[in-house]
C-alpha cells in the first residue's frame, strides 16, 4: 500500500495530469536559508500533504504556491501559469485561523469572499448555500462567529473555499485547534468532500495520523533548509473511513511517516538546543 521509493523527486504525475510544478524553488529569509532547491509535481484531483519538524519551510513553499510568497530562487506553476502573486480564481487559501469577519454572519463571510472573486451578486447567494451544504451547514447560514464551535468555524472556511470553485485548495494547519475527536471527524468530511468534487488540496500538517488517514501522497520534509526526504504513498480511494484507521496498512504507513520523520525532528531539535546555548 504504501511506498517512499517512488519520489525521491517528487514527480509523480504525467504531464497531462499535472496541475502544479515546483521547479527548483529556493527560500531564504535574511541569512535564514529556509527552503533549498524543491522540485515536485501533483497531479489534478491529488491529496497530498506536506509534513515535516518545526522551521522546515513547509508553510513557505505553501505560500510560494499560493503566491503569497516570492521565492528567492526557482518557480511554481499552477494550472500553466507561473505564480507571481495570488491567483484568486485558480486557488483558495485555508488558514489555521478561520479568519472569519464577526459583524458578518455566516452567509455574509461566504459571500464577501465571492465578492473579492468578481462573482456578480446575483450569484453569491446561491454558491454560498451551495457551499454550505456541502459542509452540511446549511441551518447556522444566519448565524454569526461568536455562536459556533471551533470546529464550525473551520467548516465555515472550507465552505467559503469550497465556494470559490477553484480547482486547487491550499491548506496550512486547519485542523490544529481543534479537540482530536473534532479533527477525526473533519478529516472524515474532507475525504467526502475530496472524492465528490475531485479538488487538488495540498494540506500542511503536524499529525501522522491525519496525514495518512487523508493523503494520497506525504511528501517528507527534511530538517531546515527543508528538502524533500522522501515521498510516502497511500493506496486508498476516498471516501475513506475510519475502519482504515483500525488496518494494518494504516498503522504500517504510520510507522514509516515516524521512521522517515524520526531523525529530522531530532536534528531540529539538536540545532534549537544549539542555538539556545549560543545566546548570551
């Protein structure tokens, strides 16, 4: 089911099949080197997921890629077009935060994001109850932030990306303040939601577990300056279930993700404890 020999390179896609390119991206910030020469390739319609220890430049290659960043070295590539800023109506950003507008209720928040977008204003209500739906929300449209869980509010931001009918969506740690029980069940409703709308989502993330119970590809960052180490597979369709959880394929891909991660949070944390004693 599962294998880290197939992408030492990343490039797993055929060109046809291909929606975003990374070609040689680079990162520093001052005298930080915080990326070093990436290259990947993920095909239309992928989960994949970015992991790797703390400072390893997976949050930064994800804004390179939604143009939120300029790399100091390299390119990327969504859907043929060379990312130099963001590119509002090819991809859709969920933050850690759901960065919802708390004088607006929830349709409104929905709808405001399809302003930015140019959609005419006849059509923002429909998509943003279409939205909804899809996140099965539709009953708290009238609602505002302060009344729903964080777990809401983090469906709120997947409709609202959903909404943009993008065909990449890029996600930087949703799931990270919420309880464990309401991550299970949110991980269970992307995987839905993947297989019913075949969106490309790249997901950076801290959990082992959510990132093989939701990816199709783990891509292994090394110790800062991040590099890609290796590439884990997993060969299961979505929906997935949480049956997966309980099978031996999950618990053996879990157990490579740690043995693959393994040396390179220790070498980070060797470098912070380094670092530490260095200060007067």
């Amino acid at each position: 089911m599962t294998s880290v020999a197939a992408a030492r390179s990343g490039a797993a896609a055929a060109p046809d099949q291909t929606i975003i390119s990374v070609d040689g991206v680079a990162h520093s910030f001052g005298a930080v080197e915080a990326l070093q020469e990436i290259s990947l390739n993920i095909n239309k319609g992928e989960m994949v997921s970015f992991i790797g220890p703390s400072g390893c430049g997976k949050s930064t290659l994800l804004n390179v890629i939604g143009g939120l960043l300029e790399p100091t070295r390299g390119k990327a590539i969504v859907d043929g077009t060379v990312v130099k800023a963001p590119l509002p109506t090819k991809v859709a950003y969920i933050f850690q935060e759901s960065a919802l507008l708390p004088w607006a209720n929830v349709i409104e928040n929905i709808e405001i994001a399809l302003e930015f977008q140019g959609v005419p204003v006849r059509e923002r209500r429909e998509r943003a109850r279409e939205a909804l739906e899809s996140v099965r929300l539709e009953d708290f449209a009238l609602r505002y932030p302060h009344e729903l869980s964080g777990g809401m509010k983090q469906r709120i931001a997947l409709a609202r990306g959903l909404s943009l009918r993008t065909e990449v969506i890029l996600m930087d740690e949703p799931f990270a303040a919420l309880d464990e029980q309401t991550r299970l069940v949110f991980g269970e409703e992307l995987s839905v939601l993947l297989a019913r709308t075949g969106k490309t989502i790249i997901l950076v993330t801290h959990s082992l577990s959510e990132a093989v119970f939701l990816s199709d590809r783990i891509f292994v960052f090394s110790a800062r300056p991040g590099r890609i180490k290796s590439v884990l597979e997993v060969d299961r369709p979505h929906p997935r279930t949480p049956d997966f959880m309980l099978s031996p394929e999950f618990g053996n891909a879990r157990n490579e993700l740690y043995s693959q991660l393994r040396e390179e949070v220790l070498l980070t944390l060797r470098a912070q404890g380094e670092a530490g004693m260095a200060r007067p």
